[in-house]
C-alpha cells in the first residue's frame, strides 16, 4: 500500500514537514510504502482554464493537457490509497504552492452530473500549521471548510488536523515584530504541551488511514 505526502510549506523541515512525516510514520507502521514530495521544490503553475480537461469527447477529457511537474503527482495520487496535504496559512489562506496544486485538481471535477472523475476512492488528511492561536485561528475556517469540502467531493473522504500557535522564526527579536515577541511565552508553552498532541494525531491517522483501507 503507497501513501503520499506532499509539503505545501517552503520550509523542508518546518512544522508542516514534521506533522506530514508523523502522519507518513503512522502509515509506515501498518506497513505502507509512503513518499514525502515537497511542493515548493516542484517547477508547475495553476490552472491554465483552457479547458482541455472538459471537451466533450476530447481525448484529454479528465486529464491535464499541461506538462510540467504535476503530470508525475497525478500518477502518484492515483496509485496511492490515501495521502497527505500539509500547508501553513499565510495571508490568511494555504500557500501558493499548495493553491497551485488543488487548482490542478480540476480535472476530476466532472460537470456533467457534477460528480468526481477521480478513479478511486481513498482517504485524505490536510494538515494546516499556522502561528495564530486557537481562538484567531477561528477566522481561516472558511479556508479550512472549503478544502475539506472539494477534496471529500474529488478523493470520497478527508479529515483535518490543525496545530497552532506555531513560530514565525526561531527568534522575534532579530526581525520587526514587537506584537509577535510578546506572544513567545505562550507560543513556547503551546509548543511544548500542545504540539506534542498534535504530532500523535497525525500519527494515528496514518496509520488509521492504512488500517481502514487494509480492510
């Protein structure tokens, strides 16, 4: 069983990258064959709207005409029976990178009879990391119901795991950020009990992910 993880963080080794590799961890020790990609390192752009993926009787109907880094994810999706989206919330949305990727997801919308032309049926986690703490983090729900939304539309299920209060930087006082260095104690405190937590909860849904589709 393969389960993939893709990284919608610029940071290779930040928070995001260690909740998706939790949850690949979780996978692996039911005994899935797992692989982290990181978006960020990938050379794709967005949808291009040019609607080759929609024409009727069109050879590319449900498929990207664009070749580029993408055209590789979409085989490696399909094979996979669940995977991973990670991305920190910046601007108060996912990343560039990782929009870049769900917009490439058009295909598998079907506006025949608005189903999903995506082959299978597999789980999903998307995973979001950001420094607002539980209460602000409120304000991005719209961002976080939306995408649980398509991707249980297109994949059949997807779950979400949210860790907060997370750093910017290793050290507020380096950069402009007076209202963010008051918060260090807090985010510290958080960090330690909380984020520990949360590490666990991406690890048991991998491995309940494998679990479930073992069944």
């Amino acid at each position: 069983m393969y389960v993939l993880a893709l990284n919608g963080s610029p940071r290779k080794n930040g928070t995001t990258s260690i909740l998706l590799k939790k949850a690949l961890q979780g996978a692996a020790s039911q005994g899935a064959e797992t692989e982290f990609v990181q978006l960020y390192s990938l050379s794709m752009k967005g949808c291009q709207a040019c609607f080759s993926c929609k024409k009727r009787g069109g050879k590319n109907y449900g498929k990207c005409i664009r070749e580029d880094d993408m055209t590789p994810l979409y085989a490696k999706i399909e094979r996979a029976k669940a995977f991973f989206v990670g991305s920190p919330i910046y601007f108060g949305n996912i990343t560039s990178s990782t929009m870049m990727f769900l917009e490439r997801l058009y295909p598998y919308f079907n506006y025949g009879n608005y189903t999903s032309n995506f082959p299978n049926k597999i789980n999903t986690g998307f995973i979001y990391t950001m420094g607002a703490d539980d209460q602000t983090a409120q304000m991005f729900d719209y961002v976080i119901k939306f995408n649980q939304m398509w991707f249980s539309f297109c994949f059949g299920s997807c779950e979400t795991l949210l860790s907060t209060d997370t750093f910017h930087v290793k050290d507020y006082s380096k950069i402009v950020a007076d209202t963010l260095e008051a918060s260090t104690d807090r985010k510290r405190k958080h960090q330690q009990e909380v984020f520990p937590l949360d590490c666990q909860k991406a690890f048991e849904m991998g491995a309940r992910f494998v679990k479930e589709k073992g069944k």
